[in-house]
C-alpha cells in the first residue's frame, strides 16, 4: 500500500484551495467589468428563481412546463400592471404637489432651518447663498467652473444614452424572466452536473438550504415593504400630511434595510410637516409620530415574524453592511447581489461551524470525563464523552 506524505497532502490541499480562490477571484473581477451590463440578468434571474416554485407547483397538478410558465409570467404581468394603474395616479399627483410646494420649502429653508444651525453652531451658512458673493466666486475661479461646467454637460450627454440604456433593460427584464423560468429545472441541472461527484451531495444540501431561506426571506420581505409602504401612506394621509403617500411609499420601499425605512420616513415627514404648517403643528407631529410608531409596532410583531420569521438567519447590522459593502463593490448591481450573496455566505459559515464542532480540532483525541454531581449525599455520576471525530472514528 503507498503512503502518502503529510506534508505533500497538506501542500497539495493547500495549492487546490489556492486555485479555487484565484477562480473566484476572477468572477467577482468579471462581475465587476460587466456590472451594468448583468443588471437586467440578475433582475431576470430573480424574477425566475422566485417564480419558479409556483411553476413547480402548477406543473405537478398536470399542466406542462410551458402552460404552467405562461400562467406565472401572465399574472406577475397584470399584478405589476395593476400596481402600476393604481399607484402611478397617486404618485402623479404627490409629485405635483410636492412642486407646487417647493417655494415654501426654499422659503423654509433661507428664512428658518439655515438661521437656526448658524445661531447653533455659528457657521456663516447665508453668505454662501448670497447672489453677489456666488458670481463673485465663479469670476474667481473661472477655470474651474468651466470645467465643472463641461463636465455636467458631458454628463447631461451621456444621460441620453442612459435613458435609452433604461428602456432597453425594462424591456429586456420580463424577456428574460420568461426564459429563466421556462429553462430553470435545465440550469439546475446543468450547474449540478459541473460538481465533482463527491461532494454533490453536499452541495445540494447547500444550495437547497440557501435557496429555502433566501427564497422566503425575498418573498416574505417584499410583503413586508408593501405592508410598511401602506401604512405610513395610508396614516399620513389621514392625519392630513399633504405629502404623506409619497413619503410613506419611500419609506416602504427602503425599508428592506433594518430602521433606514422608518428613519427616513420620519426625517422627511417631520420637514413636510414643518413647511406645511409654516411652523411646529404639534398636533400634527404627534400623529405622524403616533403612525410610524403603529407602523413599527406592525412590523415588529406581526408583519415580520409572520412573513419573514429568521429565515436568512441575519443580524440586521450584517444585512446593512452586505448591502451597503455590495454598493460599494460593483453599484446598483452589487445592492442586488448582496442579500443572496450574504444568504450563501451564512449558509456556508453554518456549515463550517457544523464541520468545525465535529472535528478532531475541536473535540481532540482523547474522551473527557465528567464528573456531575452536587456536593451532597447524592452520589456522583460519571458521565463519559466520545470527543473523537465523526468520520466513523470510535
């Protein structure tokens, strides 16, 4: 029988884990290069990942792979048309309002919110806001603000073909969604064919354990945005905050990241209140402090344990940064990408741990025992520990 040399394994095992590293090293550089251009695929394929167990579902009660995949795509169609026919109104007239609006704000701002921090903290905001003083500085630095000014028109240039980049992704997304969830079961297959046979077993654990708790952490977090969104709408408006639907629906929809949905929703609810009555309606502000409470309240105690439960089984200071570290690294394609990348992650750290805690490592080589008992007339009981490790040692 040939032996093998420990410290060959060990450089060996050391070298395939190097290479699996430099491999992954490489896709996220990739990811990176081609971000904009993966933005519609990676809305495509969550579209069709999440739209896949219903297909599933409509598949084993006898229809066809592709009745069962039209049937899914026609109603996620009528219910985003439905969405858009109801709120688009609503919105419209927010934003008109929110226009109209705008002069009391500018008189807001220059007439008390600046005057306050400077008596505060005496910094000479109002200068810099002086006419006068504001071309007196751009004569000054005329250079540069040519520069700034050739580089807003650049933009404004590019702007034009990131618009039309827009229309091209929204119309591209529900094409590609339709065929990720037509050829799902195929991609699953084809991806579990490239795994080395020994391990597959533990890579389908893997992936179905991520797929349960990401899939239902989505699903059940988008009902919760919509939930959120409804009730600090609905509330505000109510109250008589003229602003409040189109506050609320912000709120709602950023409230994916734990606390930023109400924190923002109050800071500009707070404002909208301010200018709306011209001063501090008290009143007012208890009531719109009475309804992000309620809507908290909802959230906490019953929309998310209901929707969401621990099915991510993330700390909320790890989901802000898996976001805002996604952000960061590849932009608006990154904030898409961190949640399933963070589940995976979470999936995986899970796993070593389980392998770590039935390790030799951990457990060592030798049975510890035990002695339990108290210092009474009871007699002790010897309790003995198998610590060996699980892979058949005994």
């Amino acid at each position: 029988m040939i032996q093998t040399d420990p410290a060959n394994a060990d450089i060996a095992r050391f070298l395939k884990r190097l290479q699996w590293g430099l491999v992954a090293f490489a896709v996220g550089y990739v990811i990176w290069l081609l971000g904009p251009i993966l933005t519609p695929f990676v809305l495509a394929l969550l579209l069709g990942w999440l739209g896949d167990p219903l297909v599933d579902r409509l598949e084993r009660r006898g229809r066809s792979r592709g009745v069962a995949v039209t049937l899914v795509f026609l109603l996620m169609t009528l219910l985003v048309a439905l969405v858009l026919i109801i709120l688009v109104p609503m919105i419209e007239r927010q934003i008109v309002t929110l226009i109209d609006s705008l002069p009391q704000y500018r008189d807001w701002l220059l007439g008390t919110a600046l005057p306050w921090i400077e008596q505060r903290t005496g910094y000479e905001l109002m200068s810099w806001l002086d006419a006068d003083r504001l071309i007196q500085l751009i004569r000054e630095h005329w250079q540069q603000a040519g520069g700034i000014a050739a580089t807003a028109w650049a933009y404004v240039q590019r702007s034009g073909f990131a618009v039309l980049s827009l229309v091209i992704n929204l119309v591209l997304v529900p094409i590609l969604a339709f065929y990720f969830m037509r050829d799902w079961d195929l991609l699953v297959d084809r991806v579990a064919a490239l795994i080395p046979r020994d391990h597959i077993d533990t890579a389908t654990r893997l992936a179905h354990e991520t797929s349960e708790s990401l899939g239902g952490f989505l699903r059940g977090q988008f009902l919760v945005m919509l939930g959120q969104g409804a009730i600090y709408a609905i509330g505000m408006s109510v109250v008589g905050l003229r602003l409040g639907l189109l506050i609320g629906m912000v709120a709602g929809l950023i409230s994916f990241i734990p606390y930023l949905g109400a924190t923002v929703g109050i800071l500009l609810a707070l404002i909208a209140a301010i200018v709306q009555a011209q001063g501090f309606d008290w009143q007012l502000l208890i009531l719109i402090g009475v309804v992000f409470t309620i809507g908290q309240l909802v959230e906490s105690y019953v929309l998310t344990p209901r929707l969401v439960g621990d099915r991510i089984g993330l700390h909320p200071v790890a989901v802000i940064f898996a976001v805002l570290a996604g952000g960061q690294l590849f932009g608006f394609l990154g904030m898409l990408l961190a949640l399933p990348v963070a589940a995976v992650v979470n999936v995986l750290l899970r796993y070593a741990h389980e392998r770590y805690t039935h390790s030799r490592l951990y457990a060592g080589d030798k049975s510890d025992i035990e002695i339990a008992g108290a210092a009474t007339s009871q007699r002790p009981v010897i309790i003995v520990a198998d610590t060996k490790g699980v892979d058949g040692e005994r």
